[in-house]
C-alpha cells in the first residue's frame, strides 16, 4: 500500500525503521546480557521447567488444560531452546572467521519429521522421555502429532535434507536455502483405486521449528522492460524496469550437526505482496479487489511444484524459481557478507550449489547484481560468476533438463534474457575459436535451442556458467559425459566429475532402525554414526551364528512395528510371516513400476491356473508407495492397476495368503522410516541408462534388504560392493538397451515369442482386476505392446528368472541372512558425509 502523502509503501517504510538496527544502541551493563547464550540444564527436572514455561508462557494453557497440540508445541520448542545456543554460536563463530561458506539452492527440502532427529542430535531422547511421563505425558504420543513439513517430493528432496546434515555434522559452513510451500505438493489418497490429490496442509496446526524475520525481507521484481543508456564515462549501462514484485520473508530453520554442537541454517523463502491490501478500494465494498495483489504475490509460494501443463503453471514454476534464488543471492549479499566486503573476493566466500536446474537462472542473476546494480564491467563479472556456481545434474532424461520458452523468459524476466544472450554469443565466440567452421557444434551447443518455438536450455547454462558440473552416480557421470553433455565434456574435460549419492546414517538408520542400532553398536561400537566406514567390521559377524540369529530377530521385529503402523494408517491387515517385497518411489514410468506388476500378475496366474499351489510359493507381501504427478496420465494409470490388482489378489482366498499387496496412500519419510528397515528384497528395476543414481536403493542396503535391479544409477556400485553373490542382478545393460532401441525395438515380439509373458499381459487385459471392464487396463496394456518406451517386456523373462533365485534363496533363511548382513557391513560408502567430502574435495574447495 502506498502512502498518499509519503509516497513510500509500508515496505519501503520498513527498511528505513529500526527493524533493521543490528545489535544494542547503548552500552550494555547487565553481566547477565553480556553472557553466552545458555540452553535450559540437561536434567529431567530442567527439562519439565523449560516445558512448562513453554506450554503456560508460549501456549498460554495449564497442563491440566493442554491439548495434544499444545502439548506437542511446547515439547518442540522446549527442544528447540536447547539447539538455539549451539546455532547462535555457530553463526557467530562464522561470522568472526572467514570459512568458505556453501550456498545449497534446492527447489525442495524433505526433511521429515524433526522432533526425533533434535533429540538425537542433543541427547535429550532419554531426558525427555522420563521429563514428559513425569508431567503424565506419552512422548510417543507427541512425537505421532508432528506432521512432517511439506517441502519436497521425492529423491531430490530427500537428498538435499541428508546434505544439509551431512554438512552440519562435518561442521561446514553451509546455508541451504530454498521456499517455504504454504503447501506440499498434495497429499495422495485413493478414490476408486485411483488417484486424488487434496491439499497438503502441513502448516494447520503450527511449524514450531522454524523463526520468521520479515525484518530481512527482500524485494524481487517481475516483468516490465530495459533502458539502456550511457553514463559519464561513457560506458553503456542498462537499468531494469520492472512492471511488478514481490516480499520474500526469509524463515529459517536449524540443522544441527550430530552431537558437535555445530548448527547451520536452512532458509526458506515464503512470498508477500508488496501491497497486500487497498483500503480504498476495500472502502468501496471490492473485498475481493482489495486483497488481489496479495493472492497473486502468495501464489509464489503457495504449492510445491504446481502443475505446470498450462501456460499459467509454467509461468509460476519460472516465478517460483527467480523467486527464491533471487532472494538467496541478495540476502546473501548484502545480509550475510560484511558491508565492506570487496566483492572481487566473493568466490572466496561463497559456492552455490545449483541442486538441478531449478535454481540456474541465478547465475544471470548474479550478473545482473554485479553488473547493473554493483557497476562491475562484465568481463570481470562473468570471472567473478563463473566462480560462484556449481551444477549438479540428477538426470539422463532429456525431458527432465528443463528449457525455458524465450518468450515466456523475456516477458517475465527481460533484464536476464538479454544476459542470457550475451553469454550465449560470447561462449559461442570460445566454440567457433575452438573448432573452427564447425557450424553444428554452435547450433547444438547454444544455450539458445532454435525451433518452432525458440527455447532456453538451463542445462547448458548451468554447465557454462558453473566451475562445475557433476553427476551423482559413476554411470550416470559417464553417460552424462558421452551422451547428455558430450560437446561440453569434450571442450571442458576437467570441468566434468562424479560425486556418487549418499544417505544420513543418523536417520535412516540410527534413527529409523533402532534396534539394528543397537546391535551394530553392541558389536564394533558407537563410532559408525559418523564414520559409516566402520561397518566393515560387521563382515566377520555373518559368518557368526548367534549375531544372525540376533539380526534375523531385528527384521522380525521392523517387520511387526510396520505391520502395526500399516494397521493403524491405513486399515491394512498383512501376513505375518512373508518376504516383504518393496518398491517406493516415484511414480515414472522409467522406474519400472510395471515391470513388478507384471511379475506380481504373473505369480498370481500360477495360483488361480493350478500351475503352483499356495504351499509351495514362497509368500510374499509387495509393498509400493508412490506418488504420481497430477499431470502424467499414465502414471496414474500405473497406480489405478496396482490398486486394482492388488484388492483382487487381497480378496482371492484362493490362494490362501501367499500373495498379498500393500499401497499405503502418501507415502513420506515417515512411513518410510518403518518400511525401509522392514524390507527383505528391494526392487531397484528401472531400464539401465535410465536412473540417475538413486537413494532408496542405499537406504534398504543399509539396513540389510538385498536388492534386485539393473545395473543402473548407484545399483553398478552397491553391486560392486556388496558382490554377486548378494545381489540379485538381470536386464539389459545400457549399451544393449541402446543398440535394440535402434535396432528397432517391437514390444509386441516379446508378447508373441514368451508364452508366460503373453498369458501375464492377456491376464492384466481381461478385466478380471477391474470389474469385469476390459478398457480399464486397456491404456496400460496397450502401451506396454505397441509402445513400453522403457522396455519392460524386453527385461521381463530375465526379471522373471531373477525371482526364481530370490525364491531359491530366500527359502535358505541362514544364507539369505549372511547375504544381508554383508549388505549392511558393505555399504558404508553410501554415506552422504563421504559425499559431502567428495564434494568439497572436487568442487567447493578445489
């Protein structure tokens, strides 16, 4: 809102208050003030007195009078008070030294439930126990009231929130900053054995984990037009005009290090209007009108990864990604850097880390800062940027290498376009003086894709823009060297490396497994939560009768806090005694999701065909958890199958409990942390070349599932780790992959060619799953034969055999148990501390 006599909106007015005065305007006399920050004693009883101040001073209730929520809230901040002396120190101490700081821009944190990672991260889990029955309080039933922030989706997420940790447990300066979605990107349910999204409200009960500074709100601004004109040096210089913008209001978040004491800080951006409300037009009875601006601002932030099929939804995802790292880089400097600092020296402060492509365009940002706003000249901008930034790449799929329209670029971000075109034509200046009159190499390795419709390529972008680029699994390094980004790696070899993915230890599986913990602990001692290495000294303890004894009872015991957990969920009813088949993840059709069904069908046509009787097939239980995106037709399509089959294999008392399937709706980190440690087999079966590298396959590793896959993404290294003999391997390679498709692959002559294929596919296809209702399976089934771009039925016989040494296997409970034991003690490679140090060994620090 714009004041009529000022002419400064109530924004401006803001930061020119004394919100902005850092530190005290007096002399500081009190000892107490001049003191250290001191969290509440580690007793029980300084425990309940920090709780009950909370829950009367924070709440405003009695214990007598609390409800669940109030009660929870007072317990989180309680625990909240003790990481709050770790984190102001922490902030302080990298304040005074002059560390290199890392700038981890993601589109997505999923960080899960924190109440439990807080009290692993302080040692407070038995204080609080004891603190909380003592008020009469379950904690367990406080920790069952937290709902797990919803900001992110899947993989990308996930491994962005193990970085962060990562990185606080190593003690490195780091910032992760991202948006703070008013929503998730939807909470699944199932409606008919389909599909429903309703709205994620995450935030309906409160997020006690995180503090609002709107003091440190930054302005970013949309659309509008350039002006360029000369100043008195004669230098051309160019202003942005902008038609509209923005509040970004950081909230931040602390990510504290396991037992060190270091605290580094998340920082989420959430949208305000810049004029949220005219009182004029509101006056006038235009309720509506009045509060406009404001929703359309809030739509910024409102949803993660809004469905962006309309024109409309890919222009708030470009919003939404300007938006945030926008508000990163200005924050940064000018909050976070001394004022005095010499900007020529900012590579020596700060890396961003570009997690995808989702935060590239903060690369012309930066130009734009150091150029129009600093009056830095370009070619000293461009070093200065080109030092900045470095791209992680999580894909081989060309459609997930995002391209921005041009138009859609120059109308809502002009000032940035026109940088974006200057680098193009002075890289491509490098590229002709490199390879002189090679005129395809310039097309092909433009930042600008030529065509119908004329398009940004922020991949090439960031690989240009950036110190770095790396992949996140040795083969896809490799493909993303020769096949995704050749002209690139040729020119720039050195630019190219592989940092292999990594998971947490402390919450998928110290956390998430606590009885596998314990007897880790029990045998090689308390140093592997840091140090994943150490599981190596498990290895002699498969051979040791008595420790698998112990392990087996371990999955017994996962498998029944799940069964529980499924019950109370979800309303499902399992069997106690079968192998648990799992595969989560999101729901693509190059993860193969199909390809399970079809086994799962197949196995169920020996039942109901008398081919196998019930005693004599090893039961199993398949577990998915997937989320489709609202858009993608045939992944909802996947899902509704699923569904379908599964509630008729559930129904059928045919085959008396020796199959039986389990898709629990909105699958999270949660639940996952009662499935993963649940798990005997994990499928890990997208088409080889296809996966990037995946992080669920590391997950069930760890926790002692085998896994059966490609060799695809990590799945090459956990092989190579664990051995053959503990892997269940089958498919096509890539290079075979590669060579049938060009060949000319034709689904329809696996159908004709393997009987027990055709009878699995006729069987999916009759309707017996939906009703009686052919055309119900029809759009999978008919994709499958004339399509399968990710060649499910070409894997399926080899996928198929794959099973038949699982069965083999698993009815040998000793072997199979030796074999999972060696998947724990193997896999510590898989941490993510190990990849952070890679991180800083070949890209940050090198």
């Amino acid at each position: 809102m714009t004041d009529a006599n000022t002419g400064k909106s109530a924004a401006d007015e803001l930061q020119t208050t004394d919100a902005n005065v850092v530190g005290p305007t007096m002399p500081v006399r009190n000892p107490v003030a001049q003191g250290p920050v001191n969290p509440p004693a580690h007793t029980v009883d300084g425990f309940v007195e920090a709780f009950l101040r909370e829950l009367n001073f924070g709440q405003g209730v009695l214990l007598s009078r609390s409800t669940v929520n109030d009660q929870y809230l007072a317990l989180a901040r309680t625990v909240q008070q003790y990481l709050v002396a770790g984190w102001l120190e922490t902030g302080a101490r990298r304040r005074q030294g002059d560390r290199k700081i890392i700038g981890y821009l993601s589109a997505e944190y999923l960080l899960g439930r924190q109440l439990d990672n807080a009290l692993m991260a302080t040692t407070l889990g038995e204080i609080a126990e004891e603190a909380m029955t003592q008020c009469g309080l379950d904690l367990a039933r406080l920790r069952a009231q937290e709902i797990e922030p919803g900001l992110g989706n899947g993989g990308l997420g996930r491994l962005a929130a193990c970085f962060v940790d990562s990185l606080a447990t190593l003690d490195v300066p780091c910032i992760g900053y991202g948006i703070r979605y008013e929503y998730g990107i939807f909470r699944q349910t199932f409606v008919d054995d389909r599909q429903a999204e309703v709205p994620d409200s995450w935030l309906s009960l409160g997020s006690p984990w995180e503090f609002p500074h709107p003091e440190r709100q930054v302005r970013v601004a949309f659309g509008g037009r350039t002006e360029t004109t000369t100043d008195e040096q004669g230098r051309e210089r160019t202003t942005w005009i902008p038609a509209w913008d923005v509040l970004g209001i950081p909230y931040h978040y602390m990510v504290p290090g396991y037992r060190n004491g270091s605290v580094n800080t998340l920082r989420l951006w959430s949208a305000k209007a810049t004029q949220a409300f005219d009182l004029q037009i509101f006056n006038s009875g235009d309720y509506a009108e009045a509060v406009r601006s404001q929703t359309f601002a809030e739509n910024i932030s409102k949803v993660l990864y809004p469905e962006d099929s309309t024109p409309q939804g890919k222009e708030l995802r470009l919003q939404q990604q300007y938006f945030f790292v926008a508000c990163s880089l200005h924050d940064f400097i000018e909050n976070t850097l001394p004022r005095d600092f010499d900007l020529r020296r900012l590579p020596e402060r700060i890396i961003f880390q570009l997690n995808d492509t989702h935060p590239v365009i903060g690369i012309p940002e930066l130009m734009r800062i150091l150029v129009d706003l600093k009056g830095f000249e370009w070619d000293e901008a461009w070093d200065i940027t080109r030092e900045c930034f470095a791209y992680t790449c999580h894909t081989l799929l060309p459609e997930a290498l995002e391209v921005w329209p041009v138009e859609l670029l120059g109308r809502l971000l002009p000032r940035h376009l026109e940088i974006i075109y200057r680098i193009n034509d002075n890289f491509l200046d490098e590229v002709r003086e490199a390879y002189p009159g090679d005129a395809d190499r310039v097309r092909r390795m433009s930042i600008i894709a030529e065509g119908p419709q004329r398009a940004v390529r922020m991949a090439y972008l960031a690989t240009i823009g950036g110190s770095r680029v790396n992949g996140v699994a040795e083969l896809q390094s490799q493909l993303l060297r020769e096949k995704v980004l050749p002209d690139f790696s040729e020119l720039w070899p050195d630019k190219f490396t592989n940092i292999t993915n990594g998971v947490t230890p402390r919450r998928f599986l110290h956390q998430a497994n606590p009885l596998l913990s314990t007897l880790i602990t029990e045998a090689i001692g308390p140093s592997w939560v840091t140090d994943l290495e150490q599981l190596r000294g498990l290895e002699p303890y498969a051979d040791d009768a008595g420790f698998r004894e112990q392990f087996q009872a371990v999955k017994q015991a996962n498998k029944e806090r799940l069964y529980r957990e499924l019950r109370a969920r979800d309303g499902l009813e399992l069997p106690r005694h079968a192998m648990l088949d799992v595969m989560v993840k999101r729901l693509h059709e190059y993860k193969r999701q199909t390809l399970k069904l079809l086994h799962i069908v197949s196995l169920y046509d020996d039942l109901i065909s008398g081919d196998v009787s019930p005693a004599d097939m090893v039961s199993r239980t398949f577990v998915f958890g997937a989320k489709a995106a609202p858009g993608y037709y045939m992944a909802k399509e996947i899902i509704y199958l699923i569904n379908s089959v599964g509630r008729t294999i559930n129904e059928d008392k045919r085959i008396e409990g020796a199959l039986s399937v389990a898709f629990p709706a909105n699958y999270n980190v949660t639940l996952a942390e009662k499935v993963v440690p649940a798990a005997d087999l994990s499928e890990q079966i997208s088409l080889a070349g296809k996966e990037a590298s995946g992080t669920g396959n590391m997950k069930f590793a760890l926790n002692g599932a085998l896994t059966i896959g490609t060799d695809d993404g990590a799945n090459v290294e956990i092989r190579a780790l664990v051995g053959d003999d503990n892997f269940f391997l089958f498919g096509l390679t890539e290079p075979e992959a590669e060579q049938l498709r060009a060949d000319g692959y034709d689904p329809k002559a696996f159908y004709r060619s393997d009987e027990k294929l055709r009878r699995t596919l006729d069987l999916l296809g009759s309707g017996i799953f939906t009703g009686g209702d052919a055309s119900a399976s029809a759009p999978l089934v008919q994709n499958l034969l004339h399509d399968d771009p990710f060649m499910a039925l070409a894997d399926f016989r080899s996928y198929l055999d794959a099973q038949t040494r699982v069965d083999e296997a698993y009815r040998d409970s000793d072997a199979w148990t030796r074999s999972a034991i060696l998947n724990v003690a193997r896999t510590g490679f898989f941490s993510s501390d190990r990849s952070m140090r890679d991180y800083l060994d070949r890209v940050w620090l090198a």
